[in-house]
C-alpha cells in the first residue's frame, strides 16, 4: 500500500481519538496477565512422530487429544493430552481423505476432523479416528476458509464473491454459516468488500487472501468475524441466525514497522516457502509497511472472546466477556511475531512459526484466571 493511503489513514485516526501522537496512548490494562506454559511436543532429531514439519494447524480435540497439521508431511499426527504419539491419520495424495495441499483445520463436536484443502478445492472430512467419510468439494468458484465448528452440524467460515463495478473487479468477503452433511450454505452474515487498492495490496502479500481475515467461534452459537488491517480493530459478533450481538474494539495507533523488521520479515517468507519445497518469493510479494493490529481470535472454554494483537513483540490479547467488555490483557511471555495460537473451548496450544532453534514445536498452554 502506498505511503499517502497511511498518511491519510494515520491522520483520521488521531482525529478520531484525540491525540497528536502514538505516545499519547493509554493501555487499558496496564497489569498485564500471565499465559503460561505447560508442557511441549516435538524434536530436532530421533522418533519421526514427534518430529514436526511445517505446521499449518493445530487443534486440542472434544476428547482432549491434540491434533497437528503438518503441511509438509500432508499428515495430521495425533497426541495425548500429555504429548504421548497416538498416531497419524490421512497421508499425501489426491484421493477421498487424502490430503495435497491442507491448509487449516478444524474439529466438530462430535470428534470429526474438517481439513481445508487448497489444491483438492476440498474440505476433507475424516471420523475421530482418522478415517475418510467424505470430501466436499462442490463449492463452485470459493472453497470457505477460517472454518469453525458450531451445533448441530454446521460450521461457519468465510468465502469469496466475485462482482463488477463501472467495469472493474470487485471481491466481497462474505462471513457464513455452512452445512457440514448437506455441504451447502445455510445463509450469509456479513458482506465485507474489497476495493482495488486493499485487493492489490493482499494479493501482493504472502498469504494473500487467506491472511486477510479472521474467523471463529464459539462452538454452539456464537460467529466472531474480523477483517485485518493496520489501522481498525473491530471484531464483530453474530448467533447462528445472523443477529448482531457486538463489536469488540480497542483505540491502539498503528505500528510502523523498522527497516530492519521488513527485512526480518521477508526473510522469514522465504523460509516459510522454502519449507514447502519453494525457492524463491513470488514475483509480486510486497511487505506490508504497518502491522495489522489484529493478528488472529479465538475462544475459551467459558466463552470469552480472546484477541491477539499483531503490534506487539510478544503475544498480547484483549480479553472481553460473553457480553463483549474489555475485561483484561494478557501477555505469552516469549518474544517472536510468528507465534500462532488455537484457543478454543476445547483447550489451548501454541506453536512458533519461525522458532530460533529451527525446531518446530507444539506448547500446552494455560489460560490465566479472570476475574470477571
């Protein structure tokens, strides 16, 4: 994006809080809380179970067991809940519950295993125990992504919408509730568009679209939706019959990024790609000059809202009740932008996607109490 778009946006910004400069920020909670970790899960060298690739996801199960996505592997490799390998389940391939090109994952209330599969254009479904039920695949043009399960079958996720305006290409990012069995869509929560400029800016970034947004739920019957972006923090909240139930927001100015953190930053997307037997960036990569001040959300077994800021060093969330009120900030006390988390009603795990050591791991953590 260019330099006047964030000029103009930093300017309406400061109107619209008040203060001149980033400096005359306040953090809410000053008294930050503590997410501690438990235990861990992977290996440098030794028991090929435990050595983990290119991890795309992460998820603690209904049961407790944790399931890992390996990208690399094309494999889901299943834990204890005390770390202990219980097994692998789908293999590399293109066949039913095969897996070519997973990407994320999620897990239903009743154990099924849902992997969104960008080069089979599918959502493979697998039992608890690992075994192939069914691919969906008949989603026409856009495959949903940040799925979510909910109640009674259905999940949620997020899927594109092609239209045209005076001649020229409009995307529509439309947040929606899905049916798992039925493989259809139940109806549309949100229409968020993407005009050119956004659209040539995340096309040009590593991630692309994927990356553009991000999506949960509660798992009954509560939709989080957030649109990333370096200037707005708005998260917004439906039920599964489309109703508005809040946005969750906090005022924090844009972060800049340093010359030497674009340069880390580029670096890592080429060991990112790397890893997934590319070479080289593509042609068209561009780094992005400010941090997106969301970074990802999830949510806790007590249905707390859990948002992780992308303009911070280390992991810090904004944490907001049932009802939608800032309730506290928390802190994961290990430095790294590339840390990734699953907080979700069925438990909480981490995983640095750019670790010093070079060793990717898989952490228990632990949600601190609130007093709420």
């Amino acid at each position: 994006m260019n330099s006047l778009k964030y000029i103009i946006l930093i300017s309406i910004f400061y109107l619209i809080v008040g203060c001149g400069e980033p400096t005359g920020w306040q953090e809410p909670f000053p008294e930050r809380l503590t997410i501690s970790v438990v235990d861990s899960i992977g290996i440098e060298m030794g028991d090929s179970c435990y050595v983990l690739g290119a991890i795309a996801d992460a998820e603690v199960t209904p049961s407790g067991t944790i399931l890992v996505l390996d990208q690399s592997a094309r494999v889901i490799r299943e834990f204890s809940s005390d770390g202990i390998h219980l097994s692998n389940m789908s293999r590399s391939g293109t066949g039913p519950g095969e897996l070519s090109s997973p990407v994320e994952m999620s897990v239903m209330a009743d154990g099924k295993i849902m992997i969104m599969d960008f080069g089979k254009v599918a959502i493979v479904v697998l039992s608890e125990q690992g075994e192939s039920l069914y691919d969906l695949t008949d989603w026409g043009f856009s495959i949903p992504s940040s799925l979510s399960p909910l109640s009674e079958n259905r999940m949620s996720g997020w899927r594109l919408k092609y239209d045209m305006i005076d001649s020229e290409p409009l995307i529509i990012l439309q947040p929606s509730l899905f049916s798992v069995e039925n493989e259809g869509l139940l109806h549309t929560l949100h229409s968020d568009t993407l005009m050119n400029s956004d659209l040539d800016a995340i096309i040009a970034s590593l991630d692309g679209l994927m990356g553009s947004t991000v999506m949960t739920s509660d798992g009954i019957n509560r939709i989080f939706y957030c649109r990333k972006s370096p200037s707005t923090y708005e998260v917004m909240c439906w039920n599964a019959e489309g109703d508005d139930l809040f946005t969750a927001s906090v005022s924090i100015p844009p972060v800049e990024k340093t010359e030497q953190e674009i340069l880390d930053e580029t670096e890592y997307a080429r060991r990112k790609l790397a890893a997934l037997g590319q070479n080289s960036l593509p042609s068209t990569y561009e780094h992005d000059q400010y941090y997106s001040i969301v970074q990802d959300i999830g949510v806790d077994s007590n249905g707390c809202l859990w948002v992780q800021r992308g303009t911070e060093v280390n992991p810090v969330f904004d944490v907001f009740d049932f009802d939608g009120n800032h309730v506290a900030t928390a802190e994961f006390p290990h430095a790294g932008r590339y840390w990734q988390f699953s907080i979700t009603p069925n438990g909480c795990i981490a995983w640095n996607n750019d670790p010093l050591s070079g060793v990717q791991k898989v952490y228990m953590i632990e949600l601190p109490v609130l007093n709420i």
